[in-house]
C-alpha cells in the first residue's frame, strides 16, 4: 500500500462511479496501471465491493431507526444464534456486538413508524434469545456513511 494506493482509496469513497482514465488522471499514472491497481485492491479486500446508494425516501424506507438489542444470556452459541437469524432479515441495514448497556445495536430502515411497529412485533422481537429491545427513531441523520479517514 503505497500513496497511488491511498489516493484511490480515498477518492473511490467520494465518487464511485469516476472512470479509469479520470482516476488515473487524478492519481497521475496510466489506465493501464490503474487497473492493475484497483484489481489488486479488489483482490486483496482493501475495497469489498462497490454499490449505489440510494436515497431512502425515495423507495419509502425514509425512517431510520437504531434498536439495541439485549440477550437473555451472554453465550457463544446465543450470539451465534441472534447472529444467524439477524442476518436473514432483509430490514436489517447494520448490525453490530457492542459493549455497554446492549449486546448489539441494529440500524433498520423502514417506511414509517407503523412499519416499524409491525416487524418489531412480527419479527425483531422473536429472533432467537431476545431478552430486551430499545428503539430510537431518529430525527435528524447529521452524518451518515460518512468516508474513512486515513
């Protein structure tokens, strides 16, 4: 990982979509060297993968809400489990293990507050050893997927 390698990076993560003759410009080498590059940054997980993202108001999922999730018991084989089933749940956006008052945090996008009343009822509080739920809806997302620093 050298500074071209660094100066990809970062200028992938503002503009995904910028062309290879328009990013080795930028970085100062050939397209046929920028390939090369990017390919090997590919293959070696410095970029997992590259998608759209779109604005969620406008395909009706313009509520945000985060809900730490508490365990019945603190177990590998109930986080495995809580793990397992979370990840099927196509609502689901984030879902992280924390330390603190929770054992995860979720961050879910749904269209509305009676949306969410409906899989939390149907869905969120059934997975496998929930114990607890707290849920924030959010009111103001100030940053959001913001770039890494580095």
């Amino acid at each position: 990982m050298d500074r071209i390698d660094l100066k990809l990076l970062r200028l992938l993560q503002v503009d995904g979509r910028i062309s290879n003759a328009d990013l080795a410009d930028r970085v100062g080498v050939s397209p046929a060297t920028c390939h090369r590059r990017m390919q090997r940054l590919f293959a070696e997980g410095f970029i997992r993968q590259v998608r759209a993202m779109v604005a969620p108001h406008k395909v009706d999922r313009g509520a945000l809400v985060m809900v730490g999730v508490v365990l019945d018991r603190s177990t590998p084989e109930s986080f495995a489990a809580f793990e397992k089933a979370v990840a099927t749940l196509k609502f689901v956006l984030d879902c992280h293990l924390v330390a603190g008052d929770f054992d995860y945090v979720l961050k879910i996008r749904v269209g509305d507050m009676a949306d969410f009343n409906r899989i939390h009822g149907d869905q969120l509080i059934a997975l496998p050893g929930v114990r607890q739920t707290r849920t924030f809806f959010v009111m103001k997302e100030v940053v959001d997927n913001a770039p890494l620093d580095f």
